[in-house]
C-alpha cells in the first residue's frame, strides 16, 4: 500500500534538525506498518520495540533516562551496535510506557543523532494525564485513515492520481461513472488498511464486514480497559448514539437523543475521551465566520466516526446498496455518509487548521453550510450534496450574508466554476487545493 505520510516521514528524515517523531492515530489506522515499511525502505537495520506485547522492555527506562544507557539495553537485546543514521528505532505502543515517552526529551537534547519514530493509540488522553510528555522536543505526526486517493491507488487505480499530478481535471469527466462506483465502495470498506487489504485479497464484502465488526468491539474494548468503570456506560452511548445522530436531517448532536433527560454536563467528559483519542471528530457551530473561527464557535456541535466505512457497518448500510444502479447509497441516513466521507477527506490533509460548520439564529430562517475552513486568509464555505443537485439554498444564503471571495460545493456534479462557486466532485474534495490553484492560474 502507498502511504503520503510516507512523504513526511522521508521529509523528517532528511532534516538535520529532526526530533524524535511521533506518530499519533487510533488504533488499525496503519501505523506499526508504516513504521516498519519505512525502517525496512529506508534504513540498514531496524529496532523495534512493541511496549504491549513486550513489556519487560519497559525495564530499560526505569533505573534513568540517560541514552546511552538506552541505547546499551536495546543494542543487549537485539544482538548488534546501533548505529546513529543507519539504525531506526522504533517505540510502538508508547502510552504502555511512559517513562519512554519521557525518554523522548533526552534523547532529543542529548543524543539527536539517532533516528527515533515512536506510536501510540490513545496518546491524545495519555498526553493530558501529566505534565511528562516531552513537550517542544518532538516532531509530531497525525496518522489518519487511507482517504480515497490512496484507496484507489492501494486498488490499482493509477489514473486518478496521473489526472491530479497533471492537473487536466477537465478529463475527470471521462471516467466519472467509474469513479462514482469506486466511491461506492469506499462508503463500504473504508479507509482501514485492514479492511482495504481484505477487500483486495478477497473482493468478498461480507469479509470487509467481518473485520470492521471486530475493530468497533476492539475499539469499546479499549473503554472498559482505558476509563474508569463509572464513565464507560457514557462513552458508550455516546459512541453508539453517533448513527442515530447523524440520520436526522439537522445532524447537531442532541444529548437527549441518547437518554430522555440527559445533560451535557453528564457526558461531557465521555465526549472528551472519545475526542481526544481519535475516534470522533467534534465540528463546532460558528454564526459569524470570522478569523480566527475558534474565536466564534458556539455550543452546539456535530460529531462523526474516524472512518467512513466504520459509520456504514455500525449503521447497518446494506450490502444490496452497493448494487444498485443509482447513487442512493449517497443519500443513506439522510447524507450522513456524504458529510463523514468529505469531513474524512479534509481532515487528512494538511489544512493546518479547524474545520466548523455554520448555521444562522433561527429567527432568520433555516440555513446550514456543512463545513468551514480557513484556507490561506479567507474563510471558505464548503456545502455537501449528496447527489447531482445543485441546489444550494443554504450556501446562496451565506453568501448573501457574507458576501466571501470564494465558495466551494461537492456533489455528485461535474467540475467546474460557477461566479465565485467551485463545483468540486466528491471524489475530487481531496484535490481540492489543487483545484483553487489551478482556477487561480486561469483568471
């Protein structure tokens, strides 16, 4: 499989004044593979140490932190020298140990010629527990699920991404219907490479099913063995409200769609949990779009799943939708596969920034633009349809309003500009950049 983290990692690699890297990501989202793709590629030998399934390895830190000391218990344990540039080691499984963690700094103050990439799948709570992690002493990594293009490229599909790289997207036309299939499929399987190796080993949905049910339990697993007892019936029904939540036709999240009476502050920490470890991304509502957004964000908010394919199999999406011949798998659970598959695609890239959505005061009427992001200086408005309708009350109105120097609309739809709208096809959101780009150069 073709990782563009991959890319990064090879940009860290060739930086003089690299830290150890850390790799953050929830769990089966590829990152003990891509490690150790990137060792076995890029350097002489590998070390790598697993600090779940091998816990007497946990020793090494506990006397002192000094690495030389370190690096004398690894060198013991894997029988040959470590040498500096030709050696990467490779902490996986970093939160079971943090005194490793803790290791970071030292080995970036006093010994930063050795090559370190470290893991870990909850160290968005791991890092909040204290005051030990290794802050401004490390480079940091965010490892999410495949989005499409590597999806299509982990299929064998290599013309979409010559198109982009050649920036001919006028020739997307061309193989639209295909395109449009294939991203059925990725409604279904997926961005976990698990899931994605299943599916191209066996082409057997069923199978896809099978793994995707066995990463949700391992996931609520992870409740009961990472939060205390009293909290895990919470995060719980909040994980398992998210399908309810986002079938309804305005997709806010409501406490008391989960329990008749419920309040936020009952589950507010459960919603920060889920949050901080990755496996919900929480969007605020602005009102007014102004920078910085975080400024105006109110309390309302929506919530989706780290992964598409993941929200379809705990939604029940059938596997008879796949077959049918026209596109109403995109408008399942009132789009809410549209919007998770277009949060998914923004949030692997590297806006560098947070995404909200915008809705108006109800006394002025109902409208609601899905997602906004600030790109550059300006704030871009981005409404997601679910199908080849182009319709856009909602984003008219915002644009009315607020009058932006740019706009953006995925659907179904062909490519194109329409004034000041981009009509960005949903299989090209993540080629988004490159489209703007490309428009620029044009006028």
């Amino acid at each position: 499989m073709q990782r563009f983290a991959f890319e990064k990692m090879l940009a860290w690699k060739n930086n003089p004044n690299k830290m150890p890297l850390l790799i953050d990501g929830v769990r089966q989202v590829g990152k003990t593979w891509l490690m150790k793709e990137f060792g076995r590629t890029q350097y002489e030998r590998v070390v790598y140490i697993n600090f779940d399934i091998d816990p007497e390895t946990k020793t090494f830190f506990e006397n002192n932190l000094k690495p030389e000391n370190i690096i004398r218990s690894l060198e013991y344990k894997v029988g040959f020298k470590i040498e500096p540039e030709k050696t990467l080691i490779i902490f996986d499984e970093i939160q079971e140990c943090n005194r490793a963690l803790v290791s970071l700094k030292y080995f970036c103050e006093d010994a930063p010629q050795h090559n370190i990439v470290s893991a870990g799948s909850l160290l968005g709570v791991a890092i909040h527990k204290g005051d030990s992690f290794p802050v401004g002493k490390v480079d940091r990594l965010e490892l999410f699920p495949m989005n499409f293009a590597e999806f299509l490229l982990a299929l064998g599909e290599t013309r979409y991404q010559q198109i982009v790289q050649d920036k001919a997207f006028e020739q997307f036309a061309v193989i639209d219907k295909d395109l449009v299939a294939l991203l059925k499929q990725y409604y279904f399987i997926g961005g976990l490479p698990h899931a994605v190796k299943i599916f191209i080993e066996t082409k057997d949905y069923e199978k896809v099913r099978q793994v995707q049910r066995t990463i949700l339990r391992d996931y609520e697993s992870d409740f009961s063995k990472h939060i205390d007892t009293s909290s895990i019936p919470k995060v719980g029904m909040v994980w398992n409200s998210l399908p309810l939540q986002l079938a309804k036709e305005n997709k806010q999240f409501v406490y008391r769609d989960m329990k008749h009476g419920a309040r936020a502050k009952e589950f507010e920490s459960a919603l920060y949990w889920l949050t901080k470890v990755g496996l919900i991304y929480k969007i605020s509502r602005v009102e007014s779009p102004s920078l910085p957004l975080e400024s105006y964000a109110k309390e309302q908010f929506k919530l989706y799943m780290v992964d598409v394919g993941l929200l379809s199999a705990k939604s029940g999406l059938s596997l008879q939708t796949l077959a049918e011949p026209d596109p109403s798998v995109f408008n399942q659970f009132k789009g809410a596969l549209t919007e998770q598959f277009v949060l998914q695609e923004l949030k692997s890239l590297p806006l560098n920034t947070d995404i909200f959505y915008w809705a108006n005061d109800k006394s002025k009427g109902v409208a609601e633009v899905d997602f906004l992001f600030q790109h550059n200086k300006e704030v871009i408005p981005l409404e997601v349809k679910a199908e080849r309708n182009l319709q856009s009350k909602s984003l008219q109105a915002y644009i009315k309003y607020f009058a932006p120097e740019h706009a953006m609309r995925s659907s179904l739809g062909r490519y194109g500009k329409h004034g000041n709208i981009w009509d960005i096809p949903l299989y090209l959101i993540g080629s988004f950049k490159e489209i703007i780009n490309e428009f620029s150069l044009k006028q």
